[in-house]
C-alpha cells in the first residue's frame, strides 16, 4: 500500500526548516529586511494587536511556568465540544503543553469530513497554518491546507472547497470562528512560532473530544448506521489517543484510497460498504415547491433551528431514511442522498434538490423530497437579529436490512 507523509508532522519532527520569512521584504539579516514578527508589526491589524496583546500573552505564560514566545505550536479544534485548544512547546524532544483552551462561538454543517464545495462543512483531519491573513474580512484569520492530500482523494473532484480559515468576528459559512480578542492571541502566537522557525504548525480537527462521554454517545449515533464514517472517525481517534498518551504530534500517512494511518495503528474492522447503483424506471418529473429567493445569506449571525432542535432534526433524518429504504432500487442495499435545500426567512423549507444520489432515480428523489418538504416550519436565520434565507444541504443515510 502507498503512503503519503503529512508535512504538518515533518516539521515538529526534524526541525531543519529555515527561518521563515515575511510575505514582503528580502531575507532576515539583510539591511533592509524584516523578520516576519517585524513585518507583522508594520500592518495595522496585526501591529495594533501585538502592541495591546503581546505583554499580556508573556505573563499568561510565565504564570503557567511557559518559555516566551513558544518555538513549537500545535492545535486542536473539537467540532461538537466547540473548542479550540492551543499547546505550546520550545524543544523537539520536550512535551507539549496546553497553553489555553478557546471556545469556538458558531458551527456550521454537522459532525463528518467536508467533502465538497458548498456543504458548509468544517472539515475534519489533519491540517497545518498555511496563510496569515491580516486584512481578512473576519478581523484577522490564519489559513489551513484544506484541501489535504487525503481531501483531494475523497472529496469531489472538481469542487472539493477551499479558503478554509480560523478567523474572528464569530460568524461562519464552514470554518472555525473564535472572537477578535481570541484571534488576536492566537494569530500572535502562530506568527512567534513562524518567526522562530516552524512553517508547518499542525492543526486537527476533530468531531468530538473522545473522552467525554456526552459527545461518544452522540457521535456513535451518528455512525451506529454510517460504517465509512465510523471508519473514518476511528483513525481521527487513533490521532486523539496518540497525543492523549504522549503530548507528541502523531505522524500521520495517508494511503492509496485516501484514509488516514495514524502511527500504523491497527485498522479496526469495519463492515463492507455496498456501491450505490443505478435506479430503474424513471417517470415524467414531479413539480415541487420553488420559491424566488431574495437576498440569500452565506453568512449568518444563527443558523435555522430544525422544529424541536438539532437533536430531533437528527431523529427525523435518521426516521426518514429508514422509511425511504423501501424505495431502494432492487440491488441497492445503501446509499448516501445529498439534499440541497432553503429555509427561507419564513421558516418554510423550499427549492429541494438532490445533489447527489442515483443515476436515473427520479423515483426516489420525488419521493424523497415530497417528504422532506411536510417536515415542518423552521426557527429562520437570523443576520443582526433580522429573519433570512439561508442554503442547507443535508446528507441522508438510506439503508435496507
């Protein structure tokens, strides 16, 4: 089997990259040169930041008994825990030690890796700090490598996503938002570590925190039924149970199919998963709800709330697709169905469409949209506390006995 080295990992393990360098300027040491610390101090945003934070940042550490400013910097974000935490180090050999812990403020999408433009997903994997972004709409954010190597083999070929960012302002459409006081830090943090040498600063993103209770519970959930998703999930707690263990960055391969290897620890055995194929008869398509929409937001300050929350919004899809399994055609034991859909500032859910599901299965999709759209009334999103339309799209499990 071939596999792929992750350079996030190959950074905090060799320690040979050179000094890193400002986007403008010529190289350190040079009479008229900046070092990249320097050079952040020269933009607005970030020199503003570093003047009002950096002091305050060097007492936070000398009270946890921390070396200022940290060489080494690695992060982890857990999707349903909604946080974001920061570990910090100053020697290759030395374990890392959490610095701080921030709350992420909004989520967009659900638990699973993204997996193609549009979806809203944040993605989860293994991922490293490749744009410092002082002029970003969102205050100030640091750019991830979305799409990985591991991405660009699973994910849709053509419009996997991108510009996957942490940023501030506490809005998101599908990346990881923290306020502008936290960015603030950790922008500051990332750009030290830059200045000192690490190029690669690891950050992984996980669904849950795998030693809470509450969120394994939720999570096996969510993939009692979803034998690829519970595959994929377990090399991400392979990564957890790692870094739980040793305070080290687990390196990390990626094989020929795309899946993640977490130091060559043993797969688990998964269930065999059936290729979703073709459906038989089509008939003339049925006319469903559609709306002109005006004014559809990307960004929004809430996201619409399913009737009775998110976790009957989870029950309904998980009822639903138990009830579409008749609708499989002869063959097909499982399928995934990608729904596109609106809830406009109404409530009203509108405008289905199947984005991904059977060749020629007009069949399954009026009957599935035909259902979808009698679920009910939503609580709207709501952008500065006005009512708006917003996308949804939605994957739907549908599996035979």
């Amino acid at each position: 089997m071939q596999k792929t080295l992750i350079l996030i990992t190959v950074s905090l393990l060799t320690g040979i990259f050179l000094q890193a360098q400002p986007t403008s300027g010529g190289s350190k040491g040079g009479s008229n040169s900046y070092s990249f610390i320097e050079y952040q101090k020269s933009l607005p945003r970030p020199g503003e930041a570093l003047q009002r934070k950096e002091d305050t940042l060097q007492k936070q550490f000398e009270a946890k008994k921390l070396t200022w400013p940290a060489r080494y910097m690695y992060i982890r974000s857990f999707k349903y825990d909604s946080q974001l935490e920061v570990w910090v180090k100053n020697e290759l050999n030395e374990s890392f030690k959490l610095f701080k812990t921030y709350k992420v403020c909004a989520l967009a999408g659900s638990l699973g890796p993204k997996r193609m433009q549009g979806d809203y997903q944040v993605p989860e994997g293994f991922y490293y700090i490749n744009e410092f972004n002082p002029r970003s709409n969102y205050y100030l954010s640091l750019g991830l490598n979305y799409p990985n190597a591991s991405d660009k083999i699973l994910s849709d070929s053509l419009k996997p996503g991108s510009e996957i960012y942490i940023h501030g302002s506490c809005v998101t459409v599908g990346c990881i938002p923290i306020t502008d006081q936290q960015i603030d830090e950790l922008y500051i943090l990332a750009a030290h570590a830059k200045d000192q040498g690490q190029d690669f600063i690891p950050v992984h993103i996980f669904p849950i925190r795998y030693n809470v209770e509450k969120s394994v519970k939720y999570l096996e959930s969510l993939t009692k039924d979803d034998h690829e998703l519970k595959q994929f999930t377990d090399r991400l707690e392979d990564a957890f149970d790692y870094f739980e263990k040793f305070h080290q960055v687990p390196v990390v391969l990626i094989g020929e199919k795309g899946e993640y290897i977490i130091n060559e620890a043993s797969p688990k055995k998964m269930k065999p998963l059936v290729d979703v194929k073709q459906a038989v008869v089509k008939r003339p398509p049925v006319q469903h709800l559609q709306r002109p929409i005006d004014n559809l937001q990307e960004a929004v300050h809430q996201w619409p709330v399913f009737p009775g929350g998110g976790e009957a919004f989870m029950k309904y899809l998980d009822q639903l697709g138990k009830e579409m399994t008749a609708y499989l055609p002869k063959g097909v034991n499982r399928a995934f169905i990608q729904v596109e859909f609106v809830v406009d500032k109404d409530g009203v859910p509108v405008n289905f469409k199947v984005l991904k599901g059977f060749k020629d299965g007009d069949d399954f999709n009026d009957e599935l949209i035909a259902r979808m759209e009698k679920m009910g009334t939503w609580q709207p999103a709501t952008l500065h506390e006005k009512p708006v339309a917003k996308k949804m799209i939605q994957t739907i499990t549908v599996e035979g006995r």
